[in-house]
C-alpha cells in the first residue's frame, strides 16, 4: 500500500523499495516477542494485512490477503499466543525515536472512542467519545503522540477502564485484565504515559492535550521535569498572576470578557486542508518563577500564562494553561497548540487506512496488541514517508537565507 501522500518526492519506484526494506527491518526488530518462528511468521502477515488496500481489517479480510483459508492464524495472534504487548509499544516507540526525533518535539495526548455493540468487549460502555460527537457504547483509549519537524506517530496507548468495570471483578476475570490494573482516570493514564516517555529519554520539549487534561497531576510533572506545556482547561478555570504589570485574576472566561481589542493577535496554528488555520489569540503572563530545584534539565526563569483561543467566524473561545521559558513567544505557543491537529489526523488516518478500530478482539491483551500493531503499521509508514521527503535541516535552511541577501563580492 503507497499512496503518493505518503510519498511526494521519491518515485514509486524509490518508495516500493523503502517499504519493502523497512517492512523486513520491521519483522527483524519484533522477532524477539515471539517464542516460535511460526507465531513470528504470522505477526509479519498480520502486519500485512493492516499496510493492504483492504477496507475493513478484520481477520477475514486479513486471512485471505495472507493466503489463509479462515481467520485463526489472525486470531490467535491477538488473543491465544503468549507474548508482550508492552514491549511491541516500546519496540514502536523506540523506532520513532530513532527516525523522527527532534529536541524541540511535542508530546500530544488525546483520546479517541472505539464504538461497539454489546457489553463484553474489555472496557466498553455508554461514554462520552468526540468520534461520535456523543454519549454512545464504546471504548476509550488514550494515546500519545510523538510530533518533530520530521513526522509524527504514536508512541503510547492505554485503553481506559470506566468504574463499572473496575468495580466487577468477575467482569474484569473475563476479559483477562490484570490483577494490578485499577481504575485510572484519563489524566492519570497520560501521567503515565509521559513518565514512561521521560524514563526512556524520549527527547521532547512540550506537551500538549485538551481540556481533560489540563487539570492534576500533569503540570506539577511537567514542571518537575522541565517540559514546556499548553494545556486545554474549562473556561472556569481560575487564574491569577502576580509580581506582572497587569493584574489577572478570575475565571478564564470573566478574564476574556476584560481585554481590549489590541490585546488580540491573528496567528495560523499550521496549514490545513483549505490553507492556514487562522484564529485570534491573546497570551497574558501570568507570574515569572524559579525551575523547581529537583530539575537539573533546565534552569532560570520560566512563565506560567494563560493563552486564549478565539474562533473568528463565531467568536467561540478556548482556554489553556501555558508553562514556558521566560521569554518564550505567543507564535511559539500557539505553534505547541497546533501541533495537537496531528494526533487528531492521526487517529484518522489508523482509522481509515490501518484498521485501528477494527478489533474483534474482546479481551485486555487483544486490544492493547491489536492497537500496538497497528501503531507499528503507522510508525512505519510514518518513516517511509519522512525517508522519501527530507526535511532540509535548519542550518542549511539559515544559509541559504543568509547567502539570498548577501551582497555581491566586492572585486
């Protein structure tokens, strides 16, 4: 499967040959999650199956593009063979580290719903998703994606569990969750998420996420290792600076409601399918502070801000909570903020093209396997894509900007 939007610059030919190696790499590097060669073999036509043209992923469908005649090989993949989902994600995320990594990255965290009939697929329920736009049965599950200058892709995934559930243990018994897994609030999923990114020195500088996660622990642990964030908060959120010229203090909203016209910027958050994505900002400073001392990343002054959204058809608002190095740009902020459209694009694209919401599996390890493998086939076509269109690096791009307005050798 190559679509030229995944390939603009190298021909069709350069491409097939990238995908076929980087499809090899790829078996290479999963091999040692699997006990028997043959349990490995099927992995690779499972992985198959969610790069082909096939419009739904479901095991029948990948059965006959593998040549097989029923569905057990795909099944058993998910859920009858013994190996480590955790660790597939971890094969995922160090494979986008090593191609699409930049220090000035941006970790964004979201959530997308999995819609599904009946009671018994692991963590479904009547919930809130944006997918359907609704209250509707379905799966949660949160995700982090990694987003540089070079591509993006997810790195993390963990299926929500709502207290129905974790408040059943003999319902929780049949889907074969583990013993250890407990109700976590979304927040607190994506706190885990981020410490496992810190631990493996994933390189980033920001996190972004929408208004369920701008709230609890995440701030204090971005804080504490000195990782710039714009957080998404309700428009009740309250702020209040200190020790700055204008004083701020009250609800995000009751704040909007005091500015002045001049106070607003018109600033594209990125391009998108009809041009740039152009709102009106306003960014207010709130206090300057001391990195906390326990960080040895980063040192000197740094800005809490609150940085505000408005829609310029309709004058619909948004809110977020901002955390930066003094000094730091309203374009930078907003920059962060708009990195947040790639996981929505992203969750599209696994959607639509690799089957990540075509699970048939009903149990724990099914979804988190299926999800990992599916987060492999994006990965991996992620970095074809940025192997065939090079980004020309920032010192070269400086040089020919310096050398464009040079002026000519005196002789």
């Amino acid at each position: 499967m190559i679509r030229r939007s995944w390939a603009q610059t190298a021909s069709i030919e350069e491409t097939l040959a990238l995908w076929a190696a980087s499809l090899r790499e790829i078996k290479k590097r999963i091999r040692p999650l699997f006990n028997q060669d043959r349990v490995a073999r099927n992995a690779g036509l499972f992985l198959e199956g969610l790069l082909g043209d096939e419009q739904r992923k479901t095991g029948w469908m990948r059965a006959e593009a593998a040549g097989d005649p029923g569905p057990w090989r795909q099944q058993a993949i998910l859920g009858r063979r013994d190996w480590d989902a955790d660790g597939l994600r971890d094969i995922v995320r160090d494979y986008v580290i090593e191609h699409l990594a930049d220090h000035d990255a941006v970790l964004v965290i979201d959530e997308t719903g999995f819609l599904k009939q009946g009671k018994a697929s692991c963590g479904v329920a009547r919930q809130y998703t944006g997918s359907a736009g609704k209250i509707t049965n379905c799966q949660i599950g949160v995700f982090a994606a990694y987003v540089s200058r070079h591509g993006h892709a997810f790195i993390d995934r963990a299926l929500y569990l709502p207290k129905e559930w974790t408040d059943d243990p003999t319902r929780l018994k049949a889907a074969y969750v583990p013993a250890d897994a407990g109700f976590a609030t979304k927040p607190r999923l994506a706190t885990r998420m981020i410490a496992r990114a810190i631990a493996a020195s994933v390189p980033f500088k920001w996190v972004a996420g929408d208004t369920v996660y701008g709230v609890g622990d995440i701030e204090q642990q971005l804080r504490k290792a000195g990782k710039g964030y714009v957080l998404g908060v309700s428009s009740a959120h309250v702020f209040q600076s200190w020790g700055k010229r204008r004083s701020v203090a009250g609800a995000a909203a009751d704040i909007a409601r005091t500015l002045r016209s001049s106070d607003w910027k018109s600033l594209s958050t990125g391009a998108g399918t009809k041009g740039p994505r152009l709102h009106d900002w306003c960014y207010l400073e709130l206090a300057d502070l001391e990195v906390e001392e326990s960080n040895d990343t980063n040192h000197g002054l740094w800005t809490r801000g609150l940085l505000i959204r408005r829609h310029i058809a309709d004058g619909d608002l948004a809110f977020f909570t901002t955390w930066c190095p003094a000094g730091t740009s309203i374009e930078t902020l907003v920059a962060v903020e708009g990195h947040r459209w790639a996981i929505e694009d992203s969750f599209e694209t696994a959607k639509n093209e690799f089957g990540l919401d075509h699970n048939e599996s009903r149990s724990w390890h099914g979804w988190h396997r299926h999800v990992s493998l599916v987060m492999l086939a994006f990965a991996m076509m992620a970095v074809i894509r940025h192997r065939a269109n090079p980004v020309v690096p920032k010192k070269k791009q400086r040089r020919t900007k310096t050398k464009a307005k040079a002026s000519p050798p005196r002789h």
